[in-house]
C-alpha cells in the first residue's frame, strides 16, 4: 500500500515560505524586478464616499483578524510543478500536498515582519522578509513534519498585512466598480507609504463589498525593502460571507511563471483552502456522564433481546460511529448534506440492481481533501473531494459522471458486501480520546492489499448488473488518464486515511485494472473527450459549517487540447454572496427517504444524480 509506505508524506502543512521553494521549481528564493519608485502609484484624489468605503475596510479588517486570532482551522496546500507539452501546452511534472491546523494567535504579533537573524539552515540572513515565526504554529495531522520548504509563510497570504492595514502604511487608488459574484464590490489598488517600513507588507489589489466595507479578495503580492523590491510569489487570495457581517479567508491561488521559458510556462502553481473555524471539539468524558436519563421513554418491555449476531454487528456499528464522529470533530469530514444523500441513493441502487440486501442501510460522506481516495468504515463510505472534483464529468445526458460515480462505490461496497470489518476496538471510546491532531496516525482505516484485490474482483461482478454495465467505459477512460498522470502526481494519488486508486509506488496499476479495457482509447487531441476534470470543478464547502455545496459552473467548451487541464490546480473564483441565515428545517417538509435506501430489497427508480444531467450542457463540438 502507498499509505503504508509512506503515512505522512502528504500530511504535513505548506505554510512555508513562498519565496524559498525548492531548487527546481520549489527552490531558490525568486527574486522577480524590482518594483521601482516610480511603479508606485501616485497619490490619486478620492471621493468622500471612496474614503469612507476605504476607512470601513480598515475597520473591518481588525475585525477579521481578531477573529481568526480565536481561531485554529484546518489548512490544505497542493503545489503543482509544472512542464512544457506539445500538444497542451504544459503539464504537471511533480506534487507536493499538505495538511494541518494553523493556530493564527501565534503567528499575528507585533514582530510578524522582521527578518530572522539565520534562515533555517543557519545560513546568514537573505534580503527578504522572511515571517519571524517559523514552523512553532504548525501542527500536523501526520504526525511528522515533512519540510519542503524552509520557512513559514503560505499562511502570510490568507492576511494583506496583520499588523497596519491602515492609511499611515498604504496608499489606496480607485480603479472600478466591479460584481463578484451576487456581491457588489469597489476595486481599489494597494501599496506601501514611500519613506514607510515596506519589508513583506501587501502590494497589489482589493475588493472591497460596498455593504459593509468587508475585504472579500486581495490580489499580488509582497514587497521587499524600499532598497530592493524584492517579489514574492504573487497570489490571489478570496473571502466568504461565513457569518452576518464575517467575511473569514477561504482560498488562494499561487502561480509563478518561468522567465526562461520562451512557452510562457508556468514553474509552479498551488492552491489552498481553508476550512473548520468552527471545528467541533469533543466535551470531557466527564461532561457525557450521567446517571439521570432525561427525555426517554421506557420501552425495555417491548424490546426484543440481541442474537449474537445482531450484538456483532451493533458492536461494530458503534466502531463505526465513533470513527466516523472523529474525523467530523477533526473537520476532515462534511457534515451531512444532500449531496450525500444523493450518493447513498446511487449505492442503494447497486445493491438493488444485484439483489443484495445489507442489515442496514450504507451512509456516504465526503472527506475535505484533495488527494484521490476512498474507504469503507463500517457501512459507512467516505470519499474524497478530490476522487468527487476529478470524476464529475458533465455531460448532456449525466451518464460519464453517474459512470464514474457507480465505479468509485462499488470499490468501497464490494468491501462491505465482503465483510472486511472496522477494527472494532474504536467501539471503546477511550481509544479515540486522543487530539485531533493525531487522527491520520490513529486512525488508519486502509484495507490490506489481499482485501482490496478482493473487494476490486467483486466490484467488478457488481459493476455487471445490466442497469449498469454501459457506464464502465466512463471509469476505464478516466482511469487511463489517470495512468498518464501517475509518474507526475505521486501526491495527488497517495491516500492519507483510505484506499487510493493505484496499487503502490512499486506497482502503478490501479485496483480497478479490468475497466481500463473497458474504456474508449484515450485521446487528448479529441475535444469531444474530456476523461477527467480539474481538482475543484464539482464541489466547494462551508468553510464554517464544512457542507459540501454543488457547484452550478457555466458550460466551457472545450477549444483546444489544453482545455482539458485533467487532475490540474485551478485559479480559484468564487461565486460570492451574502451571507443567509440556514433555513429552520422544523419549518420544512420532511424530504422522502430515497427510494430503496431502507432496504436495499428492490431495483428503485433511478436515484436523482448530483448533477441536474437535464440541464447539463452539450459536449463541445470538435473542431473542424
């Protein structure tokens, strides 16, 4: 197994320094032009309503750092090394991911900006400004820190400036009124005061919604001395509405070009995503005790005694609940959504369309990374947003993306239909009363290889029934453009708690193998063929409530090869909109279980798809 080779080489946190990447590509400090005197813009005459709009953001920004000051969400950071292609342009040619929980209190201090007086291997200090903090506000979930980078600060680009936001460090020029979104915003540029301590302060653009003078996206970069402009590593950084009047960071694009390269490719790009502000944090054991029951009826003489077997599987049902509890109150997992009911009405039918029926019902939920993987924890199956973004292949009638996802559950199913049980030791809650910090070394939940070959032979005869055969060749496909970017995406394909597509480092075959043959012959000229999406093209999340939401993008059509962009890092551009209070859900009709969800007994009608296929846009016509 990958995960068993390698348990934390994608779980350590990138919130390290931009400016020191490593030497090819993620390397040596990038030192751009230097932004000269005269790139600054000149003093520019605002209206009063400008001013006023400008003096609300300073406000609102203490507001926000405030905020996050009370604060330690989780931070995920996936880099892309990037390569010329003849035939798209570039590609990636390697990975790095990371994940861990930042605790911002640490890093926002009076002193965020000066220069260490060593870099991190001892050498004498560099011109840049590099965070004082180093990696003292990292905690990661893998338990070990893998450092690919030298110092702290990705996490620098989720704030303009912690410390002077404000008119006696910046100057502030209109530029437009612009939409983002549903939310009405003025444009203005950002630099540093001539004649005004500029080392690592914010240089470029902000959005400010025209409400209530919130930030809600800030584009470029950071500057160096006044001696020596120095770049960083330009970014664009986006905000949501998370709460009344709280717009809290949630996403930012890193992208860096190659000036050697005459193809204008790119020598890197990442993405980060924020998320579990409001994290759920377990009470005390002693708080859950009590001898008082308060609320329930008394039924004990109607109650039926447990058989062995049924006291087997409540005993592993409670395993599983536990678990499952865990990685929620992490933040790695969604809350409950309808997105997820969607998915567990697809597996319903696969059991339905074998006539299998389980003792109970099997749940789906989403865990809220980036790395392409799935498990099985009791009747529980959880996949990633990854596997979901990359798979969700729109299409006129849905069938790629209802294909791919029939073969994404099996995988897990055929594994519950087996029997490859939880470790039910997690039915002990002791065992799981350790920080959240360590879950993705405490809880490994990945099948044994002798398992997951079974488990991929029995999808296979799941995958047979009639009803659903025809959508194999959407998976084969996407799983040969997966094997074009294996080699390049050894992150991307590297589980952190669950089963990933490939089989291992020594072996790049996928469990799944048999559908490959399956599939249409991968070709990347043709532009009505699209195997696989980019990451973030299907589902976004809450980064306070951490709901999967289903995102409602415009048709794009395909114009050349490049276009496809399979597996690939994305600027990030978020639909904004103010923030709605959730609808009380005693107030609304109680939706009706999906049918075949209860008893997995009969074929029910097909189970809405995550994707309104209906509306779904045409495949893009090829060129002539």
């Amino acid at each position: 197994m990958i995960f068993g080779k390698q348990a934390t080489a994608g779980v350590a946190l990138a919130l390290f320094m931009a400016a020191s990447l490593p030497a090819h590509g993620l390397g040596l400090p990038h030192l751009g032009k230097k932004k000269h005197q005269e790139d600054i813009l000149p003093a520019r005459k605002l209206s009063a309503s400008q001013n006023a709009l400008i003096d609300k953001a300073i406000a609102r920004e203490k507001v926000v750092i405030a905020t996050v000051k009370k604060r330690e969400p989780l931070v995920e950071t996936y880099i892309q090394n990037m390569k010329p292609d003849p035939v798209l342009g570039q590609v990636p040619e390697s990975d790095q991911h990371f994940l861990g929980r930042v605790d911002f209190n640490k890093i926002i201090g009076d002193e965020t900006y000066d220069v260490n007086k060593n870099t991190s291997d001892n050498t004498p200090k560099s011109k840049l400004g590099f965070l004082k903090q180093s990696t003292a506000f990292i905690t990661s979930l893998g338990g070990s820190l893998h450092l690919n980078f030298n110092q702290a600060g990705f996490v620098q680009m989720l704030l303009m400036d912690s410390n002077s936001f404000d008119r006696q460090h910046y100057d502030f020029g209109y530029v437009r009124n612009d939409f983002l979104g549903n939310t009405p915003t003025a444009v203005f540029d950002v630099t540093p005061k001539a004649g005004v301590k500029s080392r690592g302060r914010f240089y470029g653009r902000i959005w400010i919604e025209t409400r209530n003078g919130n930030v809600v996206r800030f584009n470029g970069d950071f500057a160096g001395s006044e001696k020596d402009y120095s770049e960083y590593y330009h970014f664009d950084s986006w905000r949501t509405n998370v709460q009344p009047n709280l717009w809290l960071p949630t996403s930012f694009y890193v992208e860096e070009s190659d000036p050697k390269s005459v193809t204008r490719t790119l020598k890197f790009k990442a993405i980060s995503h924020v998320w579990g502000y409001e994290l759920k944090v377990p009470p005390p054991e002693s708080e859950n005790t009590s001898m008082d029951v308060v609320g329930a009826t008394d039924v004990s003489n109607d109650a039926q005694d447990v058989s062995p077997l049924g006291a087997q599987r409540a005993w592993v049902e409670q395993a599983e609940d536990n678990v499952v509890q865990r990685l929620f109150q992490a933040g790695l997992l969604d809350a409950p959504s309808d997105f997820d009911k969607q998915l567990e009405a697809l597996a319903s039918n696969i059991l339905a369309y074998n006539n299998i029926t389980l003792s109970r019902p099997i749940r789906v939920r989403t865990l809220l990374t980036e790395p392409l993987e799935s498990i099985a924890v009791g009747n529980t199956i959880i996949l990633s947003k990854g596997l979901l973004d990359t798979t969700g292949v729109v299409t006129q009638d849905g069938a790629q993306q209802m294909g791919n996802l029939n073969a994404i559950l099996a995988f897990q199913i055929a594994h519950i239909v087996l029997g490859h049980r939880l470790d039910t030791k997690y039915a002990f809650n002791d065992r799981l009363l350790f920080p959240a910090t360590d879950v993705f070394q405490r809880i490994p939940m990945h099948h044994t290889d002798a398992d997951n070959a079974a488990a991929a032979k029995e999808a296979m005869k799941l995958l047979s029934a009639k009803e659903l055969v025809s959508g194999n060749k959407y998976f084969g496909l996407y799983l040969q453009q997966l094997q074009e970017r294996v080699k390049a995406l050894k992150a991307l394909n590297e589980p952190m708690i669950g089963d990933g597509l490939v089989k291992s480092d020594n072996d790049p075959t996928f469990w799944m193998q048999a559908m490959v043959a399956q599939g249409e012959k991968l070709n990347m000229k043709d532009l009505t063929q699209q195997a696989a999406m980019p990451l973030s093209s299907f589902l976004r999340f809450d980064p306070w409530t951490d709901q999967v939401i289903v995102m409602h993008s415009a048709y794009e059509p395909l114009l050349t090869p490049s276009d496809k962009m399979p597996f690939e890092v994305e600027p990030v551009y978020l639909k904004l909109s103010y923030y709605k209070p959730p609808v009380d859900a005693s107030a609304a009709p109680a939706a009706a279980p999906a049918a075949g969800a209860a008893q997995n007994a009969a074929p029910p009608a097909a189970a809405a798809a995550p994707v309104d296929s209906a509306a779904a846009p045409a495949p893009a016509a090829p060129q002539q």
